[in-house]
C-alpha cells in the first residue's frame, strides 16, 4: 500500500534502518518500500548507524534501542543528532519506565513498539518529517539571525544558543547546555565593571520583557568585553505558565562607533557655528572700537588742542602772569587738570585699541638690541620728580647683562606702568626697587626655566615695601578692568593727603579703570614673556621673564 502522494514522491525520503534482527529489518524495509520511501541501508550496531549517517546524511533512522556491542541505539541517537541533525524513530520492543525515560532524554521525534503496524509506521514518519521540517525552518532563522540568542528555562539552565551568541559569550551549544546562566552570560555594569542584573532573570520573576541598560559588557568565556544591547522576554507554554526565557542581545559596538562619530560631527558643526559666531561678534567688537575710538579721539584731541589755545590767549592777555597770584594759580590748576585728564581719555582709547590689536595678533613689533644697564636708568628717570615728590626711595640693581633684542616701545610701556603703579601704592619713607638678572631655577621659583641653554632670559623685577596685596585678590590682578579695593586705595590717598607738594598732574593718577596690568600682561605674553606677582612680608613684586632674543614669528 502506497501512501505517499504524487507530490511527494518527487523528493523521495531516504531512511536508514538500525535494526539486529534481521527479519525485522527486512520487514521494515519492505513497509517502507510500500510506502513510498527509500531504504538506504540496513545496519545492527551503533558504531555502524554513526558511520552509515554520516556517510548517507539519510533524511530519517528508524532506530532499536537494543543493539549489539557496547553502545546501545540511545547512545548512537544522541550522538547522531547532536553531530548531524537527523531525526531518529525508536522502534523497539521494550517500554520500561526506565528505557522511557533515558529515550526521552535524546528529545526522539517518534516512539514505536514492536510489532510494528504499516499505518503506525506511517503516521510516525509523516509526523517526524512535518516537525523536523518545521524545526529545521525555525533553527535556520535563528542560525541565520545577526543577534544573538540565548534559551533557559524556569531553572535558569541555558537550553540553547543561536552560532551569534556561541561567539559572543565563547561558549558553544554542547558547553552551555544545562549549565547555569550565570557561568555563561556574565554581564556588568560598563562604569563599575560590577555585575548588573540579568534581564533574563528580571524576565522570569516580573513576567514581562525587560530591556538591556544603555551601558552593559558581556565578559564572554576568554575574559573579553563587550558592549551589548537588547532585550529578553518571558516563554509560556499553551496554559500561560512561565516555562523559561529568551534574550536576542547584540554587539553594540558598531552602533555605539556611529553614534559617537555623529556625535563627534554634531559637536563639530557646532563648534563650527559658535567659532562663526564668535568671529562674527569679534568684527561687531572690532568695528564697535575702531568707530568709538575714532568718535572719542577726536573730541579729545579737539579739546587738547582747545586747552592749548585756551592758555595762549591767557598768556597773550597777561591774565596768567597776573599780578593777583590766587586767580593765576587757580587758573592754571584747572588747565592742568583738564590736560592732564583730556590725555588721560586719550591713553585709555589707545589702550583699548592696543588690546584688540594684541588679541588679533597684528600688534606691530620692532626688533631692538637693548643694553638693559643702560636703558634701565633712562626709564627711571623720567619718574624721579615723582619719587622725590612721595619722597619714596628708589634703589636700581645694573648687573652688566648681555643685550637682549626686543620691542623697545613694548618693553618701554610694560615697566613704566609696573613703576607707575609701584610709585602709586608706595608710601612715604618706602622703598622701590628695580633689579634686572638672568633668570635661573634658584632665583625664580615662579617660573619654569629651560633645560636648554641655548634658550636664556632675564627677569625684571620691580618691587615696592609698605603694601600687601591679600592672596585672594592676587588671582585677579591681572584681569581686564580688575581694580584694588577702595580700602587699600583709601588708605594710600590718606598717606598721600599728608603731602601737598605732590604735582598736579598725578592727581589722576590714582584713578583707574583696570586696564593698566591686563595691557601689561598682554604685552609681556605678545613679547614671548611671562610675568608673575607675589606679596608677602611687606613687599609686592611684580616679576617680567623675557627671552633674550624675541622670536620672529611672522614666518
């Protein structure tokens, strides 16, 4: 009787036969026949249904428990499946409890007791080949699939693995089987490397898909990490229990690359749109400043020039040489005081302009050899009417230095506005001093000297006795439009008071908008130089270390 339809028979289903009695071998082969299948051989031991499977690759075996040798058809089975994937039938005369169950172990697609009936026969193979076929289906999705994926059940016993998640974790199928999850999938926090939980565990006690954190390592078996993402859901079998897991995870390592690297771009394009946005205020600041100083300078200069004709007319008229010296007096001071303040405003406009000069890197230089024994003194100089008028001790340390080649109008502007400021804040009966020497690792503790000797500078010093400047205010001498509190400024205007023959063109001295040290810092930096401040023990000194040779950086 043939069963097998017409649609069948055009993939004729072979089928080795592991029988050790021989009749029943024979009879199995010709139902076979008559059903439509093909009979590929006829063996009686385990060893030779190993050997036979692998050499025929048979669609089905149709397996006796009892064998010859040492192994018997159980053993062979689970072998043959576990290396070649094909299904077995036991067709056995025997239906022990015990027999059963190690049957069963193997997961068998069919159990038949002998006598075997065509029809039974029948069923057993069309039913195996359905499931086979539709596992073989489900096994080549999940074979095929990118992501990893790992089975346990209620026991957290791992019962499969996809080929993605055996080279993810390092452990293959036949490792992993029924070991406990926790051996195979260890998974830790990427911040703490301690261990997080498992979401396959979250999965079985909350019932419900848990996902992976944003920031999880797998420590496969080698001891390697890696960055994986995904999620794990409960299984339930047809009355709604919870009969296990399953987790589809992934190397996230690719995505986290392309993330990063849009990050990288997105960062990058707005730097691109602040750095546009910042050069687009710097030329509003720059246009502000070139059109306020013009609009500034020329009322000034304009009034200069109005105090200059102003005092001609006086003398022309005989009205300063007047013989009632209060009105000559009192006439004069005021015409000193708006000189003195309308050059003042001047200064401050060039200031401003000599910053934005300095910050754009446009700042003239002109390099000049200078003999600091001899230059030194020519500075001073110019502040001894001062000095003498606080009556204020001015001491010049002029060791025989070698000439350093610098910018002459920098350097000139950098230590009258440190003696300025020294002879400001100096008290009557103080000192200041001003002492030029190489610079070396004993002397300069504030600076960080070259090993090189090919590369030497020399230190400028200019200190002042009487005044301290508190620690938390010398942080921010040096900031654009920083000014010394009131207090110390009180103070000193108070010492001062005590003297009227100071002249009245440092009356506006003592005023300041903050930027005198901000310009001096700037300028010493543009000369390739640093400049330090330190106040303790009743002294302040102000420290400029410039190289002896100012590099061309212009090329």
């Amino acid at each position: 009787m043939n069963m097998i339809s017409e649609t069948q028979t055009t993939n004729i289903v072979k089928i080795l036969i592991v029988e050790d009695e021989f009749i029943l071998a024979i009879n199995l082969q010709e139902s076979l026949q008559s059903l439509g299948y093909s009979s590929v051989d006829i063996v009686d031991t385990a060893e030779a249904a190993i050997e036979k499977a692998t050499q025929l690759r048979p669609n089905l075996i149709l397996m006796d428990i009892r064998l010859r040798g040492e192994m018997d058809g159980i053993q062979a089975a689970e072998q043959i499946w576990n290396r070649l994937q094909i299904p077995v039938i036991y067709v056995t005369g025997h239906s022990d409890k015990s027999t059963v169950e190690r049957a069963t172990l193997t997961s068998p697609f069919g159990y038949i007791l002998k006598p075997v009936r065509e029809q039974e026969l029948y069923v057993a193979i069309q039913t195996t080949l359905t499931r086979y076929e539709r596992e073989q289906f489900l096994s080549s999705v999940l074979r095929g699939m990118g992501d990893g994926v790992i089975v346990i059940d209620s026991q957290l016993r791992v019962k499969y693995l996809n080929p993605m998640a055996e080279a993810l974790t390092g452990w293959r199928l036949d490792e992993a089987k029924n070991q406990m999850l926790d051996q195979v999938m260890k998974l830790v926090d990427e911040k703490t490397l301690s261990p997080t939980n498992n979401p396959l565990i979250s999965a079985l006690v909350e019932q419900s898909t848990i996902y992976l954190g944003n920031r999880v390592l797998l420590i496969n078996k080698n001891g390697t990490t890696i960055p994986v993402a995904d999620s794990a859901t409960p299984l339930r079998n047809y009355d709604g229990e919870v009969t296990g897991a399953v987790m589809v995870f992934r190397d996230d390592t690719q995505r986290r690359l392309i993330e990063e690297r849009n990050f990288a771009a997105e960062r990058a394009q707005q730097l691109e749109i602040q750095m546009a946005e910042i050069q687009r205020l710097n030329q509003l600041k720059e246009d502000f400043l070139r059109a306020t100083s013009h609009e500034m300078r020329t009322p000034l200069s304009n009034i200069k020039m109005a105090i200059t004709v102003l005092e001609t007319i006086l003398n022309q008229g005989r009205i300063l040489p007047s013989q009632l010296p209060d009105t000559s007096s009192t006439v004069s001071f005021y015409l000193n005081i708006l000189r003195n303040e309308c050059e003042r405003e001047l200064d401050l406009v060039d200031d401003l302009l000599n910053m934005r000069f300095i910050d754009a890197g446009v700042y003239p230089l002109e390099y000049t050899s200078i003999q600091l024994q001899f230059w030194l003194p020519h500075i001073i100089e110019s502040f001894q009417q001062r000095l003498q008028a606080r009556r204020q001790i001015l001491e010049v340390v002029e060791p025989n230095l070698p000439p350093i080649v610098t910018d002459l109008a920098i350097l000139t502007r950098i230590i009258s506005e440190l003696l300025n400021n020294a002879c400001k804040y100096t008290a009557p009966g103080e000192n200041i001093t001003v002492t030029a020497q190489l610079a070396s690792t004993t002397n300069s503790q504030s600076f960080d000297v070259s090993p090189n000797p090919e590369i030497s500078s020399v230190q400028i010093t200019i200190s002042n006795s009487g005044v301290e400047i508190p620690i938390e205010e010398q942080t921010r001498i040096f900031d654009l439009f920083y000014r010394i509190p009131e207090t110390i400024i009180k103070e000193q205007s108070l010492i001062l008071d005590l003297f009227d023959d100071i002249s009245v063109s440092e009356l506006g001295q003592s005023s300041s908008v903050g930027l005198g040290l901000a310009l001096v810092k700037k300028l010493v930096e543009y000369l390739q130089g640093k400049i330090a401040l330190s106040s303790s023990q009743g002294w302040t000194r102000f420290t400029v270390e410039l190289p002896f040779t100012l590099v061309n950086t212009d090329n």
